[in-house]
C-alpha cells in the first residue's frame, strides 16, 4: 500500500513516550507520580536507542537504503527521530528542573545540585567522598593517539579535563621521579594506559552486530588553553591538556542523604559528587574543566541459534558484548561544549547522536526516589496517589482447595485490580499436593525472588514432573533466567531453554492432577501478562483459570508441541503463533466484512500494546471500507492511520495512559450475532506474529465473557486520561463533555472490583422471609 497509509513505527513509539511525558506534566499528580513518569520515559529511551535506533544504525551499516512503509529511508528516520526526541528530552527535563524537583523541595523532600550545596554540606561530602566513594573509583588516563577505554552500556563517567600544577614532579609507571607535562607532551610516558581498553571477540555472523572498537582520542593542542602559562621548570614545552575518565560505581546508592538538623531530607547526587571532587583523584594536577557522560549502544545483538551445545555460552557472550558493542547515543551534562564534542569523536558518534541535557544525565534511577518509602522520609506516600489495595478473593471455604474453586467454574483475574495471589496460590497447592503428579510452565520475565519459581523447584524436589520452558532470550532479562534456569534444574526440574529461531512470549501453567476417583485431570492458567508478582502490581493484565476439558486438553497438545518432536496441529480452541494466530485474526476480521450490511455492521474491538504488522493493518483497512466499525486501544506504537475517507473513516483508534501500565491483549468479534471474544500474549507485530511462540485464547464462560467486553469497552469511554489518533498523527486528549465529570477507565476498574468482591463476600439472602401474624 501506499506509504501514506502507514506511519513510522519509531516515530509512532515517540509518541507515545510523549503521552507518558504528559502524565509527568499533568500537574493534577502528585509530585513523586509525575517523577515516575519522567524516569519511565528516561528508561524507555535509553531500550528505544539500544534497540530500534541501533537497528537503523546497523542498516545504513551495512548500505541499506530501502524505504520503511512510511516512506522513510534509515537516515532519514534517524534525523526525524533526533528531531522529535530532543523535543521530548526539553520538555522532560523542563519539567523535572522548573516543576517537580521544586514541587518536591516545597514538601521537604530536596534534590540539591552542586550549585546549591550550603558550606557545610560541601565539607560534609568532601569528606564522604574521601572515605566512601573514593576508593571505590578507578581513573584511567586517556592518552592521545591510543584506542578511548572502554565505557560499557549506560554507565555514568565522569570526565576530568586535566593541567599540571607548576612544579609538580609525578611519577611515572616505573617509579621514576619526572615532570608530568614534558612526559605528556613528547608521549614519552612509560608503559600503556592505566586500563588499555581490550577488543572484544566479535559476535557469530548472522543477525549479530559486532562489537565497534574503541576509537583514538584525539589529542588536545599545545595552545588550547588560555591558561596555558609557562611550561613548568625543567619541562620541555608548555603544559599541555590531559584527560581522564572514572565511571561512577553501580553500587553504590545514587542518593546521598545530607546531614540536616530541621525536618525534611535532602538528597546529593552521586554523579555531582565524583564529578565536584574528583580532583582528589590527580594529585598535582590542576582539573580545568569536568563533564558528566553516559554512553548508549547497541542492543539488538542476536545468539548464534547453531550453537546448540553451548547455547548457554553464547547467550552469556551477548551480555557481554553489549558492554562494548556500537555506540548509538551519548547523554553529556551541560558543563564544557568542548570536552563533550572531543568525547563525541572519541566514542565515534555523529554530532547528532550526543544529547547535552540541562541536569541529571541518567534519569532511570529517579525511579528510586519516586518509590521511596514513607520510612525514609515521612510524609513520601502523601506525595502519591491515593493508594488502590490490589483486592484479595474472599476465603474459600475451610478445607476447599483451589481445584475444587476451578471445577465449580473458569475464574477471571484482573490485575493489578485484584491480587495476583491466586497465581501464586496455584502453583504453592500443585507443589504440596500429594495428588498432583506434573506442573508445566512457560516463563518469559519474572522477578529476582519469584515465588512462583520457588514452587516450581519445591514441587520437583516433592517428587512431581516438573517441565518449564524458560526463554533466556527475552531481552535484558537474559542473565536473571539462565540463573532461574540452573536452579531448576538442580531442583530436579526438566528445563527447556526456549525454542530455536523463536522466542517463546505464551503465559500458560498446566498442572496434572490425581482425582479423588482415580481419574486424571488437568487445570490450566493462561494470562496475557508475565509470571511476575511484582509487575502484576504495576501492569493490567488479564488472566483465566480453566478446568475446561477441551482448552486444557489443547494446552497439553502446545507444551508437547514446544517441548519435544510434533508436527504442527490444528487446534480449534486455542490458536498459536507461529503457525495460525495471524491467519486467524486476518479470517476473523475479514468475516466481520462478508457479514457486515448497513442494517447489521460488523465490530471489531481490539486492545494491543502495538500494532504494526501490516498484513494485518490491509486487513482492517478492507474492513473499515466494507463498513465494518474498529475500534482500536492501541498502548504504544500504532503504524494504522486512522480516519481516512474510503479507507479507515470507520476506524477508530484510542491510547490510555494512567497509573497502571496497560498490557492486556483483548480481541472482540460480533460475528454476526455469534460474539467471539479472545485474550492473547500477543501484540500485533511481526515479531510477535511470525517470529515468537504466542497464545491466543478464547473466554467461553458466558458471564466472564460479558465482564471481559465491559472492560474493553470502558477503555473506549475514557475522557481522563484518554487521546485520540488523527490522520495526521497527532494525538489529542479527550476531555469529558460540558457538564459531565471525567471518566476513568482505570479507576472504574478499581471501583467495579470493589463492588464485586463485596457482593461476593456478603451475598444476598436467597430465601425469601415470609411475614405471619403473631400469635
């Protein structure tokens, strides 16, 4: 189709990004909600450079100049990308730097910059700094002409631009006595740089990116300083510039709590701190000029699938590669325009990748002060929203078992809303029960601690086949599952470490149990969102618990389809990517068209975190022109161009950003009457479509279904923190109409969970009360 008829993915996802900044802006959220945001979209862009910006990196690389859907060549979406990120960067930091660090300060809680350190504070982190963070840190010196040393992924330097002082005598690396200007300026320094940076081994062929070696810096001149003066006595020439980096350690709290004798809390940076007293670190020089750096690189580097061996080894050495691997942006702070542009050219960027910002290069770690606890500073959680307690099922009865709540019917969660204790419930029962004989489980992100993963390894050292699937090529999560991996497989558990060419995205946990009768029967769990307690606090996910014979049946034939040798089979219930999620989509929506009339028009509903494949795309265009209504929920990235006159005028496409990250997959058919009603792990990409294993499922429960659809459809009725894609791409909030109060589709959500876990708790009498005349 036409490329007028696609918008770009990257600068799609931007905007999003821009509608995140927005909840950061909106001076209706509490001050540490909207510092939330900000660090979200400072983290979201530090994955959209390693990943997307690096891809198109990679293309130009390699002379690739074919035009996107959009029409868009790799460099030119390079330069739209710079453009439009810049424009969200000043916002972003407009409004950490005039509004919610001073908002923050007003209610006792201060982040204070160099420049606002009172005398005593100064002293105080002096000294902090020379008992604390000093021997921690190690300087290298950068010598002209030799390869810059190695910065790795995302870490903070520190840059220190450096003069010797008049008569200072340093040694050399051999221990003799010389003057440190003459040795730098003939480069007659012995020995190599404090940490010569190393090349590492390249990545296989293939999809893999190898590793940029690191570039010379260029020498300063002789006469760039003003202040160059007289050579010091016995020197060969003038003093000439030298430079040395030290990154700021990792592990050390970003934080550093002032001393304070009044109420409230400030807080030092630990970046401003290296970087005001790092001088401690040269003796006999004099530091003339210091900058703030953080390199962003390449992300996007695929394993060697051939290597089935040692297939663990080479996804070790992709993390490691990442720390070297080219560079695609560098975030300096506002110091020295000159030191920055010779970093810039060190590193082997183009003046377009380096991004000078106004404060705090690294705003990822804002997170940290945005979740501090109302231990640490008093009156924190009256900094945030109002809190929604994720609501808890009522009690099942004494001595009923979580079997016995899934056999009366399928059970509907709705995350964060309710808690995610029933998945936990779920597994902690599979792996005490005596009755229950395996537990298989696929696990994409989870967290450092899971409980969920502990249940597994419990259940297999409890004697049960334990079989789980554990992608450990989901992206930056790798070393955190080939660590869960090893453990599970100590445990005794069968463990399959994804799935070659595929990355497995499905979220399903099938348990195999004994019934009281002898008879073997199986309950199954399917959600649209990770396995992970923790984001389960912060995502919206869905998820369905089913003894139903038919879907559990299915599911047993999916985990022997991933795990062992099976030809591809036809399933009816559930439908799996790669092999026909996409094609039943298409069908489905293409049915909507052959049954939609004037007097009966099709609907499709849709909620997806992105929509970009575009086969799907056409598909809804042909709809759309066969008067079928769409309407789309679309989180990220939407390529869609909506509202076009005899192509997609009866499409309609809507984004909720609120407090909670929405992450549900939701797909709605009217068939005709018939209505089909779906949950899914996937997004509408390609990735997701043809290049990952997913599962889509349908809710046959009546009533959960009816519950489904009123979710779906409430996203639709949002004028608070709802906005509108146009043809032209641009965004627009909805507000409410005159006179009407906003809607929220989130805390509807919330208010609807409430009022159903209370009828459920105090049930309406069932027996009527018949009145009699006293006798």
């Amino acid at each position: 189709m036409a490329s007028e008829y696609f918008f770009n993915r990257e600068l799609s996802w931007l905007e999003f990004n821009a509608r995140v900044l927005e909840e950061a802006l909106d001076p209706e959220n509490p001050p540490l909600e909207r510092l939330k945001f900000l660090a979200i979209v400072g983290s979201n862009f530090d994955e959209f450079f390693m990943v997307r910006v690096a891809s198109l990196k990679a293309r130009i690389r390699a002379g690739d100049a074919d035009r996107d859907s959009a029409g868009l060549a790799p460099a030119e979406a390079l330069e739209a990308i710079s453009r439009r990120a810049r424009e969200i960067a000043g916002r972003q930091y407009e409004c950490l730097l005039q509004q919610i660090l001073p908002a923050l300060a007003a209610a006792g809680l201060a982040v204070v910059r160099p420049a606002s350190w009172t005398g005593a504070e100064r002293r105080w982190l002096e000294l902090h700094f020379a008992e604390r963070i000093a021997p921690l840190l190690t300087p290298l010196r950068v010598v002209p002409g030799e390869e810059f040393p190695t910065t790795g992924n995302l870490r903070v330097h520190a840059a220190f631009l450096l003069r010797p002082e008049e008569g200072s005598a340093l040694a050399s690396l051999d221990g003799e006595p010389t003057q440190a200007a003459a040795a730098l300026a003939a480069g007659a320094a012995a020995g190599p740089a404090t940490s010569p940076a190393t090349t590492p081994a390249a990545v296989p062929a293939g999809p893999a990116i190898a590793p940029a070696p690191a570039a010379p810096f260029p020498p300063f001149p002789a006469n760039q300083s003003a202040s160059a003066g007289a050579p010091p006595p016995g020197a060969a020439g003038p003093a000439v510039d030298c430079l040395a980096v030290v990154q700021v350690p990792r592990n050390l709290d970003r934080f550093i709590r002032l001393p304070t004798e009044g109420p409230g809390l400030r807080l030092a940076l630990l970046d401003d701190a290296v970087a005001a007293f790092g001088a401690r670190l040269f003796p006999g020089y004099a530091v003339r000029e210091s900058i703030l750096f953080k390199v962003t690189r390449d992300a996007d580097i695929g394993v060697d699938e051939e290597r089935d061996e040692d297939f663990i080894a080479a996804m070790e050495e992709i993390l490691a590669d990442r720390q070297n691997s080219y560079p695609v942006r560098m975030s300096v702070s506002a110091d020295s325009e000159d030191l920055a542009e010779r970093l810039r050219i060190a590193v082997g960027l183009e003046p377009s990748d380096l991004y000078t910002l106004p404060g705090p290069i690294d705003l990822r770690s804002f997170m940290e002060l945005a979740l501090l606890p109302e231990t640490d500073f008093p009156g924190a959680d009256a900094l945030r929203y109002r809190p929604w307690r994720p609501l808890r099922s009522p009690e099942p009865p004494e001595g009923s078992t979580i079997w016995d709540e899934i056999r009366k019917g399928d059970l509907l969660l709705h995350a964060p809303y309710e808690s995610f204790d029933p998945v936990v419930r779920f597994l902690d029962e599979a792996a005490q029960d005596p009755d229950v004989l395996a537990v298989k489980m696929t696990l994409y992100r989870t967290s450092s601690s899971s409980p969920l993963l502990k249940a597994l390894a419990k259940a297999a050292r409890n004697g049960k086949q334990v079989a789980v699937l554990v992608e450990v090529k989901a992206r930056f999560d790798e070393e955190r599952n080939i660590a869960w991996a090893s453990r599970l497989e100590q445990a005794g558990a069968i463990v399959i470490y994804g799935v070659a060419r595929l990355k497995v995205h499905a979220k399903a946990a099938l348990v195999v149990r004994r019934e009281e009768d002898g008879s073997i029967r199986r309950y199954l769990h399917l959600s649209t969102g990770n396995y992970n307690e923790k984001t389960a606090r912060l995502y919206a996910d869905l998820s369905l618990f089913t003894a139903n014979d038919d879907l559990c049946r299915e599911a047993s034939i999916f985990f022997n389809m991933i795990t062992g040798y099976s030809a591809v089979q036809e399933l009816r219930h559930l439908a799996v990517a790669p092999f026909d999620l996409k094609a039943r989509i298409i069908a489905a929506i293409g049915r909507e068209a052959q049954r939609s009339s004037p007097e009966a028009p099709g609907l499709v509903m849709a909620k997806m975190n992105s929509l970009v494949d575009e086969d799907v795309i056409t598909a809804l265009y042909r709809a759309s022109a066969a008067g079928v209504k769409v309407m789309l929920n679309v989180r990220g990235v939407c390529m869609l161009v909506p509202g076009v006159a005899g192509l997609s005028e009866n499409i309609s496409v809507v984004s909720v950003v609120g407090r909670y990250l929405e992450h549900a997959r939701v797909l709605y058919f009217r068939n005709g009457g018939a209505e089909e009603l779906y949950l899914s792990s996937a997004d509408w990409m390609p990735r997701n479509l043809e290049r990952r294993v997913e599962l889509m499922f349908p809710v046959l429960d009546e009533a959960l279904r009816s519950r489904v659809k009123d979710i779906l459809l409430a996203y639709f009725r949002d004028t608070a923190k709802a906005h509108r894609l146009g043809p032209s791409g641009r965004w627009n909030k909805l507000a409410p109409a005159a006179g009407e109060e906003p809607f929220s589709a989130q805390a509807w959500f919330y208010e609807s969970v409430k009022r159903r876990h209370a009828a459920e708790e105090n049930p309406a009498e069932r027996e009527l009360q018949v009145r009699r005349r006293p006798s």
